[in-house]
C-alpha cells in the first residue's frame, strides 16, 4: 500500500491537471475574498452575491472534487493501472485505501488556497460580506471578518479550518464508489455536483421534521458541519470531525463490497 500511495502521490505531482485545478481554486479563492470585500464596502451591489457564492469553495470542490476523482481513479482504469495492481497482488481493499488517501491528499491541496487566502483577509481585519449565502471558509471569512485574533484563537482558526476540510474530505468521500464502479469521470462529476445541489436544497427543510433532521445530521451535508466558526465548542467541533469520518467509513464500506465483485478488464 505504501509504494503504491507514493506512486499515486508522484504521479499525481507531475499530473498537468493538478495544476490546472490548483490555479483555478487560487484565482477561485482570490476572486470570493475581492468580491466579498467590495460587497461589504458597497462598490458592490448586493445582487452579485451569487456570482460571488460561485467562486466560494463549496462551489468550486463540488466540481473538482468530482474532477480528481476521475482522473485519479477512473483514469486508472483506462491506462490499467489498477489492473496491473491487482495483478501484481495488491488487494482490492488496499487499492481503495491508497487511492482514497491519494484522493484526499489532492482534496487538501485544492482548498490550500481557500484557506490561506481565508487566513490573509482575516489578518488584515476588514469586514467582508456575501449576504446569507455563505459556506465553509466563505462562511467563516464573513463571519469572523473585522475581529483582533488572541494567540488561542489563532489556534482555534486552524483547527476550524481543518475540520472544514475534513468535512469536504466526507462529502467528495460519495465520489470513490462512484469512479470505482461507474468508472466514467464525466457520470461521476455529474452525479456528485447533483448531489451537491440536491442536499443544499434539503438544508432549507431543517425544522420541519425532527426525524428528518436526525438522519440529515448524520450525514457531513446536514447540521451546521458546512457553518463552523470560531463561536462554536470544541465538543461541536469534535462532533463533526466524528460524524464526517463515520461517513467516509460508510462509503468505503460500500466501495469495498462494490468492488470487490466488480471484473477488472
């Protein structure tokens, strides 16, 4: 499993999508942080909060989330990278744990932007607003703008940031059995950016059932997870850090099983 990591991490370096997709999310970051400053200062108008919620990172990974997974997985099934594997006698469970560590890692690197640029314009202490559409770092940008940061909040910015991204980590988690079994890059960024649509639609259901808002909350796309800031506990932090790894062992669960009696061609 480790040579295999490390072959996936390597080629993953060299990959001219990669970089592509890591510009993106840069000018992406870039262009949420201007647009929400501006916003906030008026030169603005408040209207073009969802041109700039399109740039924001819950936007954007829902896309290259997707994109990843099908380059790193599915296309390891076009140039039979992982028939080779399995060839060489690398079981199929840890196939998936490679590639779903490699996959991560790539997720990690995809939101490095979103949270540096977060952490600059936070620094700086001006207010910044994207009306109330605003999720993950962009959430956490607009709500934590315009306040002096002690040492220990600094700390607790970077954990916050950080459960963030294993939040992202459990919701692009559907994407491993999608491009493991479909195997089709194109069904699996489409599926997924449904998906994405489709639970944030289910958001505007919460309060109107108490069973449906327990299942929801188990799930990383339901509760507060996509909300956190620096007002919320460490026991809410750690909660959501549960819940989200609890999912990503459910879908792996589902991969295993799925592809251990899928045919290798």
């Amino acid at each position: 499993m480790y040579n295999l990591i490390w072959a996936d991490l390597f080629k993953l370096r060299k990959s001219l999508t990669i970089k592509i997709l890591f510009v993106i999310s840069t000018i992406s970051a870039v262009i949420m942080s201007i647009m929400a400053y501006f916003i906030q200062q008026g030169k603005i108008d408040a209207s073009m909060t969802g041109i700039g919620f399109m740039f924001s990172d819950v936007s954007t990974m829902s896309i290259l989330g997707a994109v990843i997974a099908g380059v790193l997985i599915c296309g390891d099934f076009d140039n039979k990278t992982i028939r080779d594997a399995v060839a060489s006698g690398s079981s199929r469970g840890t196939i998936i744990i490679s590639k779903t560590v490699v996959f991560f890692c790539a997720i990690a690197f995809l939101l490095l932007p979103y949270a540096i640029t977060t952490g600059i314009a936070l620094g700086t202490g001006y207010k910044f607003s994207m009306g109330s559409i605003a999720v993950g770092f962009l959430n956490l940008l607009t709500s934590e703008s315009g306040t002096a940061f002690s040492s220990a909040e600094i700390l607790k910015l970077l954990a916050v940031m950080l459960t963030l991204t294993i939040v992202y980590w459990a919701q692009l988690s559907i994407c491993i059995p999608l491009a493991l079994l479909l195997r089709k890059p194109i069904l699996v960024v489409a599926i997924n950016y449904g998906f994405s649509i489709l639970c944030a639609q289910l958001l505007s259901l919460r309060g109107n059932s108490a069973v449906f808002d327990g299942i929801f909350a188990s799930t990383p796309f339901g509760g507060d997870y996509g909300f956190i800031t620096l007002n919320n506990s460490f026991g809410y932090i750690l909660q959501t850090i549960a819940v989200s790894f609890i999912f990503m062992f459910v879908m792996l669960t589902i991969t295993y099983f799925g592809f251990r009696k899928s045919e290798i061609k």
